[in-house]
C-alpha cells in the first residue's frame, strides 16, 4: 500500500514533518504551496456562480444552509487541471440546480472539494466539505477530508472537531483515530493523546506509528527507558525514517547512555516517519496534468528514488520548458541519479533562461569547482550571492575556495554568513575560527566562536579539538583556560585514541603544571611520528618536548602541517540532495 507522510514539528503540516526540525528538502516540501500559491490566489464571490451564493436546499421539510464556494482565479493553472476543476464545478453546480437527491448532492459537493483539495486548492475546499457533511451528516468520509485538510492548513482546531466527528460516526476508524492523537500531540495534549494511542489498534500497519507516538510522550515525559524501547520498535519497522533516531538519541542521553546516544545521533537523517493511509492515497491519485508529476517528482527526490524524480520531473518540464526552479530540480535529480552530464546541460540551459537564478549558479559553481576551475566556481557564487545575498550555500564555498587561497578576511567573513544560516553548519564555524586565526584576529574572539560550536556539537571531534588546542597553547591569556583545555583533550583522547590527541592532552597537562607526565605523552607521540616516517613533525614536536624538560608549556599557534588547517574535500553528492530548495517548482 503507499503510504502518507506522518505530520510533525511544527505543528500543522500534515503529511510532511515529523520529529524535529524540518531537513533540508524538508523544507522543499513546505514550499510546495508556496510554489502551487497561484491556486490559492484570492477566491471571489461571483453572482453569476450558483455555488457562490447557494440558496438553502430543502429536503423532507428540513432547510439545510448551504456555504458558498469561492471561485478561485485558475488563469494561471496548466489547462488539464484548469479543464477537471472546472467541470467538477459546473457539474456541482448543474446537480444543485437540478436538485438532485439529497446523497447524490453531497456527494457532488464532496466530489468538488476532493477535486480542489487533491490539486491544494485548499480556500474552496473546506466549505464544499463543509456542504457534503451537511447534506450527509452519516457519512464520515467528508469530515475525514476536513480533518486532513484543518492539518494541512494548520488549522488543528478544526482538525480535532473533525477527527472526532469521524470517531462518533464511525468508533473503528482507526486511521482517524491516529491522526487525531497525532494533532493532540502537537497541540501539547498529551494525555488526550495518550488515551487515543493506549486502545488497541488491529491495523498491523499503524502499530509502529503508535509506537512512535507514544514513545515521543514518553520522552517529554521523562520515561527513557519506554521512549528508547517504543521508538527502537519504530525503527525496526521503519528504518528509513532517519528523523526518528533524533528522539531515540535524546531518550539515551536521558538514560546516561551517551556512547550510544552518539551513535544513534549519527544516524539522524531526512527520512520521514510515513503513515499508510488509503484515504489521503485516494486524493493524491486525483491530481491531474503537470501538477501530478510535480508532486510525484518531489515525494520520489525526498524519497531518494531518483530515477522516479527524474521520469516525473522530466515529464513534467515537456509540459512547461519555461520553469526555470523546475528545470533546477530537475538537473538535481539527474545528478543524484548518476547521469551528470544530463545534469550540466540543464543547469546551463535554466542559466541561459535566468543567468541570476540563485540555485543554478550555485550548483553550477559546484560542478564547475569539481573540474578545478575555481574561478569559474566564484564567478558562480558570486553571481548566486548577487541574486541572494545571504545564499548560505554560496558563502560556504566560496569561502572555503578564499581560505585555501589565503584571503583569509574574506574567507571568514562568508564563513560567518553559512554560519549564521544553520547552527549545525559547524565546519563553517570552525573554518570561520581557523580564517581568523589565519588573520591575526583577537584569540579571545575566536575562542567564544569555537564555543558555540562546541556548545551546539559536543561531539564534533574537529571543533573539540581546535576549541581545547587554542585553550592550551594561546599566547593571549584571556583565551587560555588549561583546566578546560586538560578535559577536552582527556575526552579525546578517551574517545579516539591518536598521536594528535595525546600531543594535546600533553599540551594541556604541560599548561595544568604537569610536565612529567607531558613528557610521557609526547616521547609516544614523538615515536610514533618516526615509526611512520613523519619527520617533518619533529621539529615541533622537540619544541614542546624541550619546553616540558624545562617545565614549561608549549604555547603557540599550532603548525602548518597540522591536518585541521586543510578544509574538507568538495562533496558534490551532499548540497545537491540537501540544500535547501526554496521554490522547487
């Protein structure tokens, strides 16, 4: 059976989010009304639309008062979808006319609303849902509809009314009953949630998303023990959904498991918790025309079925070559799925379209700084940040390119703008340090810097040890602390043990007054360097010995050879799955 993303954090975007913060493409999927807002692009009331202005209907001497539907402007629209909406309402509005039975007159308002709804037409949508519930109070399918579109308009409210509407009418649907305790949760009521959650479910399906569920309460809760068991459960049964491992990590660390906390924090990823829901499955099967393929495209390229993303998105561009943010996301799934020269000749040709397009200069520079031409990879970012000047993105590589070319002011200055942009873009903040290391900035400075990257990534082995390195060796003593520095490093070495670890842990203990026991630390180091043939490491290494047999520390910006100077190697694969996509069509 397909199945329906789980709605998440924040609250209201069913079907899309789930755990935490939303990932990269996530946030592909929150513009996608944005992108689709010219279907929603101010509804008027017109008097020669019979369903803009409804008179009651009666039926059996009862009088039901009928919503009016707004026309929506579709001038916009591809003419196959403009061509079903239309006639769905015209027919609607002929069964109305007519007065037709009073199920089969629901039925055609309900049909209405799935038509506008399944194509996120979402203003006229609800009171046509609204009408078939009032033409058919026994039915629960319409206020089903209605509770899926309140989550998908974050109106949540209306999301628990209808929900419970579809539970009065009909005590067994349990695929209502899950989304109801899910929008209970994001509502923060968690114990009405938990009553909902706690009754059996025979779906065999939905037990993992219970499981799920309850296992988030539990960690709010406090209860790690249940939090770590419910949602290892989940995962056995979902293992794609790499979102999950983030609460899971949290209930370790609440368990006082912290080496396996980091472990399952190593596995948080983009992957969706899904819902199977046949339901929301029947509405996605009713878009019609480009709209289809521009949703099948997405949910395949969050899916990581890239060769699905491309049959749908390349279909869907043979219908309109002129969508440039199409035509992007579409080279981007021609790259994920391994044909990179298909890749080149779309970003080339969008750029011939639109040569300040943001993305595409700034995917373009990426393949462009792959085959080494790096000013031609500035030219791209340059032009990107010109069109969008705080493209984190741009700033990051351009950026790194500065710094190994030696500019390093302005290398740090387009670091700290890829930093301000994600506080877990931690190689930006501490390649933002080391730039200003490089040129000559205060050390105090570059300490709080470090800081916060480690206060936001604990684990980072890179940040640790640049932030312990410059608290043991600073010339200035407003940025030394050698009782900070000695932990770090002692955590380090714990951890992973190697001779750039134990030369820091020497350092730190040398800074703490301890220098027998530096020595013994850096003679290992020292013959480890000789054992593998780095003998351009003794030089310095002999400073800092002769420095601890003269009980003194050995201070100083560490040198040239040491490996944190060089940046990471370019990784094409990472920003053209993850960056973030503002308008992916």
């Amino acid at each position: 059976m397909p199945s329906t993303p789980v709605h998440g954090m924040p609250p209201g975007r069913a079907a899309f989010d789930s755990v935490t913060a939303p990932a990269p493409f996530i946030w592909a999927l929150r513009a996608l009304l944005a992108a689709l807002a010219v279907l929603l692009a101010a509804p008027a009331l017109s008097a020669a639309d019979p369903l803009s202005q409804p008179q009651p209907v009666e039926y059996a001497g009862q009088a039901i008062r009928l919503e009016p539907i707004p026309v929506p402007d579709l001038s916009e629209v591809e003419p196959e979808v403009r061509e079903t909406l239309e006639k769905q309402r015209a027919d609607t509005a002929e069964a109305l006319e007519k007065r037709v039975s009073r199920r089969l007159l629901a039925k055609a308002f309900g049909k209405l609303g799935e038509a506008y709804h399944a194509h996120h037409v979402y203003i006229p949508a609800e009171p046509a849902y609204v009408n078939a519930s009032r033409l058919d109070p026994d039915s629960p399918r319409w206020p089903y509809f209605l509770g899926y579109l309140g989550e998908q308009t974050t109106q949540l409210e209306k999301s628990v009314q209808a929900y419970r509407r579809v539970l009065e009418l009909d005590p067994g649907n349990e695929h209502a009953r899950l989304r109801l305790a899910l929008v209970l949760l994001e509502l923060n009521r968690d114990q009405e949630a938990a009553e909902l959650l706690q009754r059996p479910f025979h779906d065999e399906a939905l037990q993992p998303l219970v499981d799920y569920a309850l296992g988030r309460i539990a960690l709010k809760q406090h209860r790690f023990g249940e939090a770590a068991e419910r949602l290892e459960r989940f995962l056995a049964a979902q293992p794609n959904a790499s979102r999950a491992y983030y609460p899971l990590a949290m209930a370790y660390r609440g368990l006082g498991e912290t080496d396996k906390a980091r472990t399952v924090l190593a596995r948080f990823g983009d992957g969706r918790v899904r819902i199977p829901d046949p339901m929301v499955d029947y509405l996605d099967g009713l878009m019609r025309g480009g709209l289809a393929r521009l949703h099948q495209g997405l949910v395949a390229l969050l899916e990581r079925r890239y060769d699905d993303a491309v049959e749908a998105w390349g279909q869907a561009l043979k219908l309109n070559p002129d969508n440039v943010a199409l035509r992007v996301s579409y080279a981007r799934a021609l790259f994920l799925a391994g044909d990179d020269d298909a890749a080149r000749k779309q970003l080339a040709e969008a750029l011939r379209r639109d040569p300040d397009h943001p993305l595409a200069n700034f995917l373009m520079g990426l393949l462009v700084q792959a085959d080494g031409d790096l000013d031609g990879a500035l030219a791209h970012y340059r032009r990107a940040i010109a069109a969008e000047p705080n493209h984190a993105g741009a700033h990051y590589f351009k950026g790194l390119i500065e710094y190994r070319r030696g500019q390093y002011a302005q290398a740090a200055e387009d670091l700290a703008v890829a930093a301000r942009a994600s506080v877990r873009n931690h190689t930006a903040r501490l390649y933002q340090a080391l730039a200003l290391l490089r040129a000559g900035a205060d050390h105090a400075r570059v300490r709080r810097l470090l800081e916060e990257a480690h206060e936001t990534e604990p684990d980072n082995l890179l940040v640790t040890y640049a932030l312990a390195r410059l608290l043991a060796t600073s010339p200035d003593p407003e940025a030394r602390d050698g009782r900070k520095a000695l932990a770090l490093a002692q955590a380090l070495v714990d951890k992973q043990p190697s001779p750039p670890h134990e030369e820091l842990l020497a350092m730190a203990l040398a800074e703490n007054g301890r220098y027998d026991e530096a020595l013994e630390h850096q003679a290992r180091v020292m013959a480890a360097a000789l054992g593998i043939g780095r003998f351009d490491l003794l030089p310095e290494l002999q400073r800092c010995l002769d420095a601890y047999k003269e009980k003194r520390p050995c201070r100083g910006l560490w040198p040239e050879n040491d490996p944190i100077w060089q940046p990471p190697p370019l990784n094409l694969k990472g920003p053209f799955r993850d960056y973030p996509t503002p308008e992916p069509y």
